[in-house]
C-alpha cells in the first residue's frame, strides 16, 4: 500500500520515527510535538480549528440541545443519545456519557446519554476482540437501546474510520426515520478502510460514504453529520488511542458541554468538572490546547516516571495506577487496558485499582469482579501481585498553587 492510500492514523509520525532510540526526556518532547497536531493540524488537511469543523461541532451541538430539551419537556426518556464504539473508543463513550448523565441529574434534567462498547461491560477493563468485528451484534446492542425511542442521536467513534461494529450500527441507523447520526474519527472518508466485514455485505467506506451523500441531501442535512478534523499520524504507529483518544475526548465534551449549557442555561465550561465559563466553543478549544500545553511543561517531572516505568517492565515489574477519585480511575482503567493489544502488554503489566472499583463506574451490567478475578479493580484486587516489583501512580486532581 503506498503512502498516499495509507490511512491517516495507520501512518507513521515524521516527528516520532526514532522514538525507539530516544531517552526518557526525548521520548517527552516528541509527545509534546506530536500532540500539538491535535490542535495545529496536520499538512494540508482540514483540522480541529477550522471552519467547517466548527460548523459541524455546533451543528451536532443543536441537534444534541433539542433532544435533551424535548426529554426535559415530555417528562420522560423517550429520546437518547448513544455514543457507541470498540475498544478505546467504547470506553471514552462510557466516560463521557456518565459525566454528563451526572450533569444532567444535577439540573433536574433527564439522564439522557448512552453508551456502547463492543464486547459488553467486560470490555470496558480488557479487550473483547471478537465483539469488535461483527456489525450484527452491533445493531443487536443498539436495538436493545432504542426499542421505546422516538429520537436517538447515535455518535459513532472510529478514530481510524474501519470499526465493523459502528459501520454496522450507523448502516441501521441510517434507515430509521427516527435517527440522527454523527461519525466522529480522525481519517478522511477516502481514507477509510474499504475490505470486506467478514459476514456482511458492506465495507466501511461504502457505509461512510453513504453516511457523507445522505449528509448533503435535503432530507439528511441537519441530520447526519461527519465530524472528521485530521490530527495526524500517532507518535507510536497505528496506536489510536493516544492522540486519538485525546482528540475524541476534546470533541465529545466540546459537543456535550455546549450541548447541556443551551439546553439547561449552565455555563458554557471545557468538561462537565471546569469553572471557568466560556465564551464559546472556539474558546473551549483552546482551553483543552492550554492544557495540552500545560502538561508539558512538567517536562523535568515526566520524564523520570517514563524511565521508572520502563526499567520495571523490563524487569519484570509492573506499572499500577490507584485514585481515590472516580473519573481518575476510569481513564487509568483505560489507559491499562489498551496496553495489551496495543503494546504486545500482558493484562497484569499495567492495571489500575480505585478505592471504589466497579461502584464507582456505574456501568450497565454491574460489579463484574470475583475474588481472584481479573476484572477486580478495587484495591483489593492489588494485594495478590505484590511480589513483583511495582511502580506505582497516584492519580489525583491537581491541587491550586498556595
């Protein structure tokens, strides 16, 4: 496959070629360089900041608005948003939709966002590969969902545009009247994986496609959306959760934020937790870059934890993060589980554990841990591997300068 046909998030980073060769501090700064092309963009294509793209987030961010309003006025829970996807992006869909259900519990509004992952609940600690790739269970879980729905709004995550599980909902969602359909990833649709889905009789590209004609119609404008801004190739190749999760985290809580702020009359604020309000969403966009920006600056402080953490895997230890805090703990479960099929990682080299474990999620199916379970995340689940030699990372909110 030449350079030109390869997809955008499967390429190799120019900044990041010699990764492998460089030390802790170097491994820091090529991060920082990578990641600025969430913001800055990537050679000659449309990027987050750009017109377009900032016309589609407020687009999606209207038609969010309406629903959460038309729920609060019908005093029921008739309309939805789902956001659904595989692996990493599963799971931020899980992150964001329980962070912004506690939003609107807290305004007295319905709990209006659902969430999807491939593979079910389990998926959200350790990957579940072979619900990734049939688009018929996709729809099964989406149905189940949408059965007493009048509305749904479905966000569909594939930051490389090839997921077979959200190709096959968004397929179904685009014949139900009832509908509206965002994809939110980060290749162009050209770009996008165009091989058979084993058992279908689609490949992605034909159903983004499809999803980018039915856009421009007159029936589909206003309904169907593609959100697509390119950040680049990852600093690691091929490893979407890392500049892409980023990305898909910014965009979500970009929409939602303006989304409940017009719907509830809430400040417009960068994440459900921010204080400060906002202008608008070109100033919450460069809230997130700020941030982005800030995080680098501990540079001296970084790159010694990458060198701890290394020297322990290479050794045989493990990295474990622990929090006290519930949104802290979900993305240290995230970043643990994509390290196995990312990273050639085993499950126990990086794992996380909250005080709370699974009461803290809350997700659909529960507290899925046993005893010696290795979906134990709770403290608890810790003690029986502390015989190897541990790093470990105490996530915790940054506390204000005295």
């Amino acid at each position: 496959m030449s350079e030109d046909t390869t997809p955008i998030s499967e390429r190799s980073n120019e900044l990041t070629v010699d990764i492998d060769l460089a030390s802790p501090r170097e491994i820091v700064r090529l991060f920082r360089q990578s990641d600025a092309q969430i913001f800055a963009g990537y050679r000659h294509f449309a990027g987050i900041y750009d017109p377009e793209h900032i016309a589609t987030i407020e687009a999606i961010a209207d038609v969010v608005a309406e629903v959460i309003r038309e729920s609060a006025r019908d005093h029921d829970s008739r309309s939805a948003v789902v956001v659904t996807g595989s692996g990493t992006s599963g799971r931020l869909a899980f992150f964001c939709c329980r962070a912004f259900n506690q939003v609107l519990k807290d305004a007295g509004f319905p709990e209006i966002f659902h969430y999807l992952i491939a593979g079910g609940d389990r998926a959200l600690i350790q990957a579940q590969e072979q619900g990734e790739d049939d688009p018929n269970i996709a729809v099964t879980d989406l149905k189940a969902i949408d059965a007493d729905k009048d509305r749904v709004v479905l966000v569909s995550i594939t930051c490389g545009f090839s997921a077979p599980y959200t190709a096959g909902q968004m397929h179904y969602a685009m014949s139900q009247p009832k509908y509206c359909v965002v994809l939110l990833g980060f290749n162009t649709v050209e770009l996008s994986r165009d091989v058979p889905i084993e058992g279908w009789d689609k490949t992605f590209r034909q159903v983004a496609r499809a999803l980018q004609e039915s856009s421009l119609t007159e029936s589909g404008r206003g309904r169907h959306f593609i959100l697509n801004p390119v950040v680049g190739p990852e600093p690691i190749a091929g490893s979407t959760r890392m500049k892409g999760g980023s990305a898909t985290k910014i965009l979500l809580e970009t929409v939602f934020s303006r989304a409940v702020s017009a719907a509830c009359g809430l400040p417009l604020t960068p994440a459900p937790t921010a204080g400060k309000a906002m202008a608008d969403m070109v100033d919450v966009l460069k809230r997130f870059e700020n941030t982005c920006r800030d995080a680098y600056l501990s540079i001296d402080q970084l790159a010694p934890v990458i060198q701890l953490a290394g020297q322990a895997l290479s050794s045989g230890g493990r990295v474990v993060y622990l929090t006290e805090e519930d949104s802290f703990g979900i993305l240290g479960l995230l970043d643990a589980s994509e390290c196995p099929p990312t990273f050639g990682a085993s499950f126990e080299d990086v794992r996380c554990f909250s005080r709370k474990g699974w009461a803290a999620m809350p997700n659909r199916d529960g507290d899925l841990s046993g005893t010696n379970d290795p979906h134990n995340h709770s403290r608890r689940g810790l003690e029986p591997n502390l015989h190897r030699l541990v790093v470990v990372l105490l996530l915790a909110p940054l506390l204000p300068s005295p």
